[in-house]
C-alpha cells in the first residue's frame, strides 16, 4: 500500500446504511470526496449540487466504478440515519453515493489529510473549507479543487482520467 494512501487510515466510519466499515473497504475504486454536514444551509447545499453535476458528468463520459463519498464534519449530530435522509432527500440514494459518520478524531485526521479546515461557531454551524478530492483507486489523492459552483471540464476529466487507471 502506498505510504499516502488513506487505505492506512485505521479510524472506523459508519455508513448511511448502518455498515462499519474503514477506508480500506473502499480499494479499488475511484474515490470522489467532500467533507459536509446536513444542517448547512450555506456552502454544504451547493457544495452538494456540485457533487451531483459531477457524477452527472463523469458518467457522461463512461466514467464508471467511481465512489463518490460525503463525509461528515458533525459526526455528533449526522447520525446514519441522518445521513440515509439527506441522501434521499438530495436524490444521492444508489450505490454510487456513500455517506460516513466517524468519530471526532477519525474526522479530523481525515480533513487534515485532504487539506480541509473546519470549526465549529455554534452548536450547529460550522466554518469550513469547500474542496472536491479525488483518489485514485490505492487511495492516493491526485486532484483538488477548492470552490463553489467550478464544474468543469478540467474536474471532469481529471476524475475521468483517474477512473481509467
């Protein structure tokens, strides 16, 4: 396994189905990944949208067997069952979407290896970075983009050329 592959991350995750399961379950396939919480009604929703235009596009474009994966920031209130109905209400409910609960520690070792900051201002808000991450399928990383609403063909295609490897 590669040295910066997140497959070493020994942190438990729940998913919105109720699984355990680690990142290592994930080997093997593309990842695409933000880092969100359900109770955002500001960046998350859009941040969201950007995720949906994207799978939309990649398969678009044969992109196949990727992972698209939303990760909790607010492991204490995003329960998997949370999860399950923000991914119904946001029509990410196929196999193609996987929602993730950690722990506190597990979310913060997981946001400082993609390069995410995050703080929470009150009881349910949360000041944080908006950036799509893209592992290949050892669980390196091989692209970021920081943003709102930049949907391009560059994301696009760098996820694309990712899934083809």
């Amino acid at each position: 396994m590669d040295d910066l592959s997140i497959y070493q991350l020994p942190s438990l995750w729940n998913t919105q189905d109720g699984q355990t399961i680690e990142f290592k379950d994930l080997k093997g396939k593309p990842l695409v990944v933000v880092m969100i919480y359900t109770a955002c009604r500001t960046a998350c929703p859009r941040l969201v949208a950007d995720m949906r235009m994207v799978e939309e596009k990649v398969s678009g474009k044969k992109g196949k067997d990727i992972q698209y994966v939303l990760v909790s920031i607010d492991p204490k209130n995003d329960t998997p069952e949370k999860l399950k109905v923000f991914a119904k209400e946001n029509g990410m409910d196929d196999q193609k979407w996987l929602f993730l609960q950690g722990t506190e520690d597990g979310v913060r070792d997981f946001a400082n290896i993609m390069a995410v900051k995050y703080k929470q201002i009150n009881p349910i808000d949360f000041s944080h970075s908006n950036i799509i991450s893209v592992f290949d399928r050892r669980g390196v990383m091989k692209y970021q983009k920081e943003g709102l609403g930049l949907v391009g063909e560059e994301i696009v295609n760098k996820i694309v050329a990712v899934a083809k490897n």
